[in-house]
C-alpha cells in the first residue's frame, strides 16, 4: 500500500508514541487494570484519537484507511490501548450523525482529546450476536425516557464516563424496528456496573452494567425513535476491520521480536535463523498478517469510496483473531523455555487477541454474514433449517 505523504506523516507520529511510550510497558500496564487517561490525553493531543471524525468537533476529517494506519500502529505499541481509538471511532461517528448539535458538541471533542471515554452498551445476558433481540428498556415519561434492564460484556464497563446505549423503545414483537440509541453518562442516578476477571485485556476489562430506573433526558435519544439499531449496524462493518488491524498489529510485533531473537540466539556453535525449521514458521506467519493486513486496507478503501464492504468487513474479522492467535503461539514456541514465561509479552498478546474471537462477532457469525452477502436471505434460512436439525 502507497501511502500519500500526509499519511505517513501521522503513521511515524503514530510509529513513534507506539513505540517509545507504550511499547515498553505493554506487560506492565497489564497490572494496572485501568486504560491510563494521560496516556489518552498524551494521543489526543497528537491528534492519534478520532482521526476520522469531522473537524468541526476536532478530528481531522480523514478516512478510514488514514484511521487504520494509526490503529495499527498503536496496536503494535499496545493493543489494548488502541481501544481508544476504536472506541472514539465507533461511537464517536454514532454522535457526530444523530446526536443534536448540542449533544455532539459536549462529547465528541472531549473524545478527540482524549479526556472521556464512551462505550457501547449493545450486549445483553440473552445473547450478544442478536443485537435485534433487546429487553433493556427506555420507557417515555413526557420530556425523559426511564431506563431499566441490563446490559453485560461491555468493554470498559466500570471506567467508561458514558455509553452509547441501545434499548427497546417499541414492542418486543418489534424486533429490530424497536430498538433506539442513547447518549447515557454512567454517573447518572441508578447506574452500578460489575466487573469480570477476564483472561486478557485487562486495562480494558469487561463488566455488566444495570439501568435500574434511570431517567435521562429525551434530548439524549440519538436520531429518531427505532432507528438505533439501523445506526450501530452501519458502523460495525468499520470497527470490525479496525479490530482485525489490532490483531494483526500484536501478532507482528511478536513477529518482528521472534526475527531478533533467531538472529541472536545460538545452538550447536551457529544462530538459529540458519535453521529452516525455526524460520519457515515465521515466515508463513509473516505471509499469512501481511495477507490479511491487505484484505483490511481493501474493506477501508471499498468504505472510503463509498462501496459495499460488509463481506469483507466479516472476513478479516473471523480471520484476523484466529491468524494472529495462531502466529503469536509460534513466537511463543520459538522462544522455548523462555517463551513459557511471563516475562516475554508473547503470552499476554495471545490472552489479548482470543478475546476477539469472541468480541463484535464470533467466527460463526462473521461467516453466516459472509454466506447472507454471497447468496442473499436464502443462505439464513438454510443455516437456520441445518441448525435445527
């Protein structure tokens, strides 16, 4: 991929921050539980955070493959700080469309900045890939809505400042056609939240959150009433290329640790690159991220002109997880006993990226969108008579 000479501009400022002040403490801030918030201002004020929103709330207007590269390269650095970066896409777009000017202007700058974070409170207990089938609800109280139900496995539960929230507004008959999207601050009155204690990305974490009649203002519904779901629908086919470039960042950095390593390291009197054994696998991982790291550049670019991706979107996101999981395990055993250690960061991108096998979509999922895309309802309907039987 050429990249104009703007792009390669914020990918060495990106390249640099990545490197020099997260990379080193990758493993470190893992202890720590929390996304730091002056790690967050330090991005946002190199304008690294919402890249791709418009400048009239402090992005810079640029598209999604100018916004790829810098989550790339910050996921390289630290994979679970580029949440930041999907965070602030994702839900920042979601503002910037259908939030009131009123609304968009207090929280998307904010978001640029790096000084709040917002998350998605799609997911509930009954099932997270049937984001139609919603029992949270935001019930009208003249000028409020009075929120009640819950929410579960969202990221950054217990530290985000606010959630964009999908609840059921219509009848649950309604199926998709009732649900609607909410500005909702988590400091409200009968917000509480939980947390889990996850494998990996433990400074994003993952918790529950509960709505137990909590009033917000009618102003804070985004868009028309039934229409949420149409508006997080539209934005997941753009986070789930941003998600397979964090994969894919992880797994080169294990990449590009492993080819030091076989350079350096000695047996029988010569270094271990020598030995086609030890570097035919990295170099297959290295064929298998670049691959998969052109078909993400392909998606952003069919978006940036503005062309059907959702099927590639699906692609990377089963593929990219599962390659990246598959090559960081060979790094891991290429270090030897050493990599059975948790002073090498190998094992924890490993515990970090299988958290997306599952996250915005399982592999079956991604693949059952890919059929529907290729084939048209006919395919659904199939899988669903298969999967009866």
């Amino acid at each position: 991929m050429i990249l104009s000479e703007d792009q390669q501009a914020l990918r060495d400022v990106a390249r640099r921050f990545a490197r020099e002040r997260l990379r080193p403490d990758y493993q470190k801030r893992e202890q720590s539980e929390q996304i730091d918030r002056d790690l967050m201002r330090q991005m946002g004020s190199l304008g690294l955070i919402g890249t791709d929103l418009p400048e009239r709330f402090g992005g810079m207007g640029a598209d999604g493959v100018t916004t790829g590269i810098i989550m790339e390269e910050i996921a390289y650095g630290d994979f679970n700080v580029s949440y930041v970066q999907l965070l602030a896409s994702l839900m920042g777009t979601i503002l910037a469309r259908n939030a009131s000017a009123e609304l968009a202007g207090q929280w998307v700058p904010r978001m640029v900045s790096g000084e709040v974070l917002v998350g998605l409170g799609l997911s509930e207990p009954r099932g997270g890939s049937d984001a139609a089938n919603l029992a949270l609800r935001a019930r009208r109280d003249g000028d409020n809505y009075i929120l009640n139900g819950e929410k579960t496995s969202i990221s950054c539960a217990d530290q985000a400042d606010a959630v964009v929230l999908f609840a059921r507004t219509g009848k649950p008959e309604d199926g998709a056609r009732g649900v609607s999207a909410f500005m909702v601050p988590m400091d409200l009155p009968g917000v509480t939240c939980t947390r889990f204690d996850d494998l990996g990305s433990k400074i994003v974490g993952r918790g529950s959150l509960f709505f137990d009649d909590v009033r917000i203002p009618a102003a804070y519904r985004l868009g028309e009433e039934g229409k949420g779901f149409t508006q997080v629908m539209q934005g997941f086919d753009y986070s789930r290329v941003l998600i397979a470039l964090q994969c894919i960042a992880a797994a080169q950095a294990s990449i590009d640790e492993t080819w030091e390593y076989v350079k350096e390291r000695h047996t029988f009197g010569v270094p271990l690159a020598q030995y086609q054994g030890v570097t035919f696998p990295i170099a297959e991982g290295e064929t298998v991220i670049a691959a998969a790291r052109q078909l993400c550049y392909h998606a952003l670019a069919l978006r940036d002109a503005g062309l059907p991706h959702t099927a590639e979107a699906a692609m990377v996101k089963w593929m990219a997880p599962k390659t990246a999981f598959d090559v960081i395990h060979q790094c891991l055993l290429t270090f030897g006993h050493y990599g059975w250690s948790k002073d090498l960061p190998h094992q924890q991108r490993m515990r970090d990226v299988m958290g997306l096998e599952i996250g915005d979509g399982t592999a079956q999922i991604m693949k059952l969108i890919i059929a529907r895309e290729r084939l048209g309802r006919v395919a659904v309907q199939y899988l669903k008579q298969e999967g009866g039987k």
